[in-house]
C-alpha cells in the first residue's frame, strides 16, 4: 500500500491555479475538434471521407500516444510537473502546423496533414497526460476535485468561447491562410500560462505518491479489473463520441441545412457561453448528490432535448441553436462529473487491488477517448461520403436530412450507453470518502 502523510486542504487559489491549465490546453483542443476536420474538406479541398481518415489516423496516434506517455508518467521520478514545464513549448510550436496551406495537393497534402497531426499529438500527449494524472495529487479529497473538474471546465469553456469567437473573427480578415495565424497567436497564449502551472503548482494529499515500478501488463491488468474505471471508461466513450458527432455537425448543419454559414461559429459561441454558465450549476450539483447521479441526471436531460428535436422535424431550424446550446449544457455536466470521478477510481482500484496505477490510468482513459473522436470522425466522413456530400456544391434535401439525423441518432445512442454503464460503476456519494480513510489508515486492501 501506499505510504500515509499527514492531512492538508489546498486553497481554492492552488485550486484554480490548477485548473487554469485547461485553458491552455482548450486552446488548442478546442480548435482542432470544431474547426480541423471542417478546413480539411472546406479549405484543403478534402473529399469528405479522406479528411475522415486523416483525422482518425491523427486521433488513433494521439490515443496511443497518451497510452505510451502514461505508462512512461507512471515509472518517472519526480512527478508530473516537469511533462508540463518542459513540453509546453514544443507544443506551442507544433501546433500552427496543422493549419498550414502548401502550395500542393494530393497525396502530398495528406501525408503532410498527417504529419502535421503526428507531431502536435504527441506532444499534446507529453503535456496534458501528466497534467491530468496530476489532479490525484494536489488533492484527494472528492469535494475537491470535483472543484478542480469544475475551474477545469470553466477555463476549457472560456478558451472554447475564444476558439469560436476569434477564430472566424481573424479568418475574415486574413482570409484562409488565417487559420495559421490563429493557431500562432493561441500557442502565443497557452504556452506561457502551461509554464507557469508547470512550475508553480503544488500538491496536497493525505496519501504520499509513490513511483509505480509494477510492469505493464501488470498495472493494464489491474486497470481491467478495476470496475470503477472500466465502467467510467465506457460511459466516457459514449459521451465523447456523443459529442464529436454533435459538435462537428454544427457547421455543416448551418451552411447547408439551415441555409446560414455565419450560423455555424455563432452557435459555437453561445454553446461556449452557455457551457462557462453550466459549469458553475453542475459543480454545485455534483458536489450534493455526487458525480455518478449527477451523470445520470445530466444524459437524461440529453435524451429529452434530442427527442424534442427529433419530433419538431426538419422545418424546425430556429430550433437548432437552443437545442445545441441545451446539449452543450449536458455535456458540460457529464464532463464535469466524468474527470471528477477518474481520480476517485484510482484510489477505488488501490485499495480494491493493492496497486496504485494513475498516470497510466489517465493514459488509458485518453486512448479510449480519442479512438472514441477517431471513431466519430469516421462515421461521419462515411456517413457524409454515402450521403454524397462535396464541401464544393450544394447537398440535396436527402444529405441534408441525413445530416441533421447524424446529429441525433449518434449522440441519442452514445447517452443511452452512458447511463446503462453508469448504473453499473460502484461509486456512489459518499464511496469515495471511506475508501481515502482506509488508504490513509493503512489498512490490507479490501478482496475484490
């Protein structure tokens, strides 16, 4: 077992230190997830199912590569801290690669599209990995950290708010190439702000890390029979894969279905807004009636705002933005109570197991997610290749019927998934607290 260090609260100002992170990190998140894939087929010229691919390639390495960084997070001594400090700039650099416009095409431009994806992904993975198994430590109390999942929402909204706002703002000024220059003045933003967490941040737990020196297989082993974590894991997926389709339909849905391209990046923005105004809702939810109701509550409400959407029909467009907003307010919520949870299933396998696996945990949780975003991208490249969408004409009034019914059908099963996996995980409010008390006593682990 662990060893035991005395109790100690961080303050709330440690707290938002912490989680301002997320605002770095949604710089460049943000913008890769609601604006990558659309230049692929609207700027690069992509046919629709190729930048599908390129994505899922880009997404498939990014998860793999948070696997290999949490497994090498995990035997590193020293802490997390220095993956933050010392990959900030390097990730700063990679990122306005991606949005570069040579002066070619075809398999030329893919290759370089991957490449580009390669680079930013792995070193997004060296930097935000640890950054996220860091949130075990600074504190390991459940209250806590579901403070830290809420200032880490809050900031992520606020940096995704920017992404929608700036984004289309400079691109109608700089025309295309814009793109590259919004990615150069993000990372001019993000990288000082990821030093300063790096260097300045400290942790405060009754239960003193100590550097896991088990093998692979042996910690994976022990991940897999953690039912917390599997469980979470599952409904982490479907929820990401609920909300890929859904965010990455936005603009294809207000340029060709509702007839508004200017629709597009304005709704990101209102969803930004209304995600800064749920975060402070959810956390105090969340914190009440714990994280897993608070999940289950959050997907129900998904549910009810996507069957309204689907009963109004297709004429219904002005619909479209509160029901997007609706949506970006569930899957705030289900955000928030999802990295809330993940730590608290960390100490759930310790004391279930007698092995404490974090960073790899974390890696492994972000393998799933992002093969769940690569997953998502290929549906909808597929979906939209069947459809016979060309981001260069107009679709017919199937295509965008099929469009508009991607956007509910994908997310409408991925909550269905949540909750069932949800009902399952075996952390309810209050779990959490005595199985810290057992760790910080020392007592032998539980059989599980």
């Amino acid at each position: 077992m662990t060893a035991v260090a005395a109790p100690l609260r961080p303050g709330i100002p440690r707290l938002l230190l912490f989680g301002s992170g997320d605002f770095a990190f949604n710089l460049y998140w943000q913008s890769v997830t609601l604006y990558l894939l659309f230049f692929y087929t609207d700027t690069l010229g992509l046919p629709p199912a190729t930048a599908g691919l390129v994505y899922m390639a880009g997404a498939i390495w990014d998860g793999v590569a948070d696997l290999i960084v949490g497994i090498a997070a995990e035997r590193a001594r020293g802490g997390y801290r220095r993956f933050v400090a010392l990959g900030a700039v390097p990730l700063g650099l990679s990122f306005p690669l991606l949005y570069l416009l040579p002066p070619f095409d075809g398999a030329p431009l893919v290759a370089l599209s991957i490449g580009a994806q390669l680079a930013f992904r792995t070193l997004y993975a060296v930097t935000n990995v640890p950054y996220a198994a860091w949130s075990t430590r600074v504190s390991d109390d459940s209250r806590d950290r579901t403070l830290i999942a809420g200032f880490r929402l809050l900031f992520g909204a606020a940096a995704a708010a920017v992404v929608a706002l700036g984004t289309p703002w400079l691109l109608a000024r700089t025309g295309a190439g814009g793109y590259a220059l919004v990615a150069a003045l993000f990372a001019a933003v993000a990288t000082p702000l990821l030093l300063i967490v790096g260097i300045a941040t400290r942790q405060a737990t009754r239960i003193a890390p100590a550097t896991n020196q088990a093998s692979v297989t042996c910690n994976l082993a022990a991940l897999a029979r953690n039912r917390a974590f599997v469980t979470l894991g599952i409904a982490m997926v479907a929820a990401a894969i609920a909300g890929a389709i859904l965010n990455q339909s936005v603009l294809y849905y207000f340029r060709h279905v509702a007839g508004d391209p200017a629709g597009g990046p304005a709704t990101f923005a209102a969803m930004a807004a209304a995600g800064v105004l749920a975060v402070p809702i959810w956390t105090a939810i969340t914190v009440r009636i714990g994280a897993r109701a608070a999940w289950i509550i959050a997907a129900t409400l998904g549910l009810a705002a996507l069957a309204i959407f689907a009963v109004a029909g297709p004429q219904a467009i002005w619909l479209a933005r509160p029901f997007l907003i609706a949506m970006q307010m569930v899957l705030t919520g289900l955000g928030l109570a999802g990295w809330a949870m993940l730590p608290d299933t960390v100490d759930y396998g310790e004391v279930r197991g007698g092995l404490r696996v974090e960073a790899t945990a974390f890696g492994v949780s972000a393998l799933l997610q992002k093969l769940a975003l690569a997953a998502a991208a290929m549906l909808l490249g597929g979906v939209y290749t069947l459809l016979g969408y060309d981001g260069s004409v107009a679709p017919d009034a199937a295509a965008r019927e099929g469009i508009r019914w991607l956007m509910i059908a994908a997310p409408a099963a991925g909550l269905v998934l949540s909750i069932a996996a949800m009902l399952a995980n075996p952390l309810p409010r209050g779990r959490h607290a005595a199985i810290i008390e057992e760790l910080a006593a020392g007592r032998p682990a539980r059989p599980g």
